[in-house]
C-alpha cells in the first residue's frame, strides 16, 4: 500500500488523541523555504534569564523541546502538560527516557491544579485557538506566573495557506478546509488586542518562512492531518485523481508556494 495512505488510514478521529495527525501537519513544514526552523526560532526567542519553573500547557508532542534538547538550560525545570493522554504520552516518550528535568502531566489549561505563583515561564504555543473561554485560560496564566514572569504564545496568520486552499478548491469542494476557522479566536492579526484586555504584552514577533514544494505526497498528507472522517473518506476514494491533479498543478507552474506565517506572543502580569 501507498505509505501515505497507509499514515492517513492511521488518523485518529480525534485530532489529537494520538499525535498520528500532529506529526503530518508537522512534516509540511520541512519544506519552508529558509533553513530557519520554527521551533528553533521559537527557542531563541525564549528568555530563559532567572528562570527556574517552567510550564508548557498543551505541549503537544514535545517537539519544541526534542528540537532545542542540546541548549534547555540545566537548572530548568519544565513541567509539560496537555489535556490528551496520547499527547502526553508522546511527549515522554520523546524526552522522558533521558531527560530528568521534565515532568509530564495531562493538564487541562483551563483549570491547572498547580501551585499559584511558581512558574517564571508559560509557554502555550499554537493551542490557544482551540480554547473557547479565553477568561479561564488567561486567568490560570496570571495565577500560576511569577510577578516578573513570562508568558508566550505562538499562533498562525489567517492567511496561511491561502495558496493551497484555493487549488484544492479547483478540484473539488469537499476537500475544501477551512484554515481561518480553527484560528478565528485567536490569530496573529487580532491576539495582541486580545491579550492586551488581560496581560501586558511586552513582544510580538513574527515568523514567516514559506513553504516551497514540488511533491504531492507531503502536500496531501498535510491536508489530510486537517480533514473530518468523510473528507477522509473522500481522499481515499479519489486519491489517484487528487494525486495527478496536484501533480498537473506543480509541472504547469514548477513549485507550489504556500504562505507560512506565524506570531510569537511575549507577555506579563498587568
Ligand atoms: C496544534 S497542537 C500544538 C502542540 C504544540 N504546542 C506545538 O506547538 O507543536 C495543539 C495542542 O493543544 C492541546 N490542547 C487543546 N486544548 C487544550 C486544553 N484545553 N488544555 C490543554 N491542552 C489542550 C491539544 O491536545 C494539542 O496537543
């Protein structure tokens, strides 16, 4: 069987009971344009001055840290968290086996039962989106910050993908997603103002590193990591046809240029 059938038949209902759709969303991105990898950059975007506690609140499956592993500073110590069990697990058995500064904990960031006052550090990358009542989430962060502490949360421009919406749009309609809606509540363009009614926000750095790409397998895996159960059903049944169409696409006008953009947000107490 095709082995990117075979990752897509792996998809769990869930988009992140188990991180199978996480991971191909993820691989779309080793074809930015520029060698400046997201999580690296996150990284070194991180002030990790007098900083003894940290915590990431959905973690998902560890990668910021598996990425950086060889610069975490020592004395740190980081408590990974996220409300999926598979997440979780995901995340251990990325860094836990080696790594004794971490902790790993199935967390909901909406209610955190951890100790007020005790993390310099909170760390919420590309997660805030999916939490509707802003007013928990923020308040936990305030509660659980140290008062000369730091938050960061990283999120997605609404006009990332534009480009590869719109040629799944030529070949058919129900293959269509809808990037913006996941994102509308928090986003790059509107977040500033959002946390601003909560937090002081010291930074807002942006990333944009497009994707440039001449192959149709991570093209269609990475669609497929955003897709219901019937769109899943739906590509399966018409792979051949979508994988020729993409492959039509990328010999008429050489490479496909998908728009990466994203925003780390920095922020403090009020
Ligand atoms: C797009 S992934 C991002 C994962 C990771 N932060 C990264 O940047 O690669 C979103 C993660 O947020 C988690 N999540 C969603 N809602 C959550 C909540 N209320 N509390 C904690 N984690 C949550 C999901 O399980 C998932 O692992």
């Amino acid at each position: 069987m095709d082995s990117t059938l075979e990752r897509i038949r792996q998809f769990s209902t869930n988009q992140y009971s188990n991180e199978n759709r996480l991971n191909a969303r993820i691989q779309i991105y080793d074809f930015c344009e520029r060698k400046n990898n997201w999580h690296e950059w996150v990284f070194d975007n991180l002030d990790f001055d007098n900083v003894a506690r940290v915590l990431e609140l959905g973690c998902g499956n560890g990668i910021l840290w598996k990425k950086n592993i060889h610069r975490v500073p020592e004395n740190a110590r980081i408590i990974l968290s996220d409300n999926s069990q598979g997440m979780v697990d995901a995340a251990r058995e990325a860094l836990g086996r080696h790594h004794h500064q971490f902790e790993f904990e199935v967390i909901d960031a909406c209610q955190v039962p951890l100790k007020d006052n005790s993390f310099q550090m909170i760390i919420a990358n590309h997660m805030l989106y999916h939490i509707e009542s802003k007013q928990k989430v923020f308040s936990e962060i305030d509660s659980l910050l140290t008062g000369n502490g730091f938050a960061y949360a990283s999120t997605l421009s609404t006009r990332n993908l534009y480009e590869l919406i719109d040629i799944v749009s030529e070949f058919n309609n129900s293959l269509l997603f809808d990037n913006t809606q996941t994102i509308q509540n928090f986003n790059l363009e509107n977040g500033e103002n959002i946390l601003s009614d909560y937090f002081r926000v010291a930074n807002s750095d942006i990333y944009q590193n497009d994707i440039v790409i001449k192959k149709t397998e991570p093209l269609i895996l990475y669609l497929a990591s955003c897709y219901s159960m019937e769109q899943l059903n739906v590509l399966v049944s018409n792979y051949i046809d979508f994988s020729s169409y993409l492959e039509s696409v990328i010999k008429k006008i050489g490479e496909i240029r998908i728009t990466n953009k994203s925003v780390l947000f920095k922020f403090g107490k009020k």
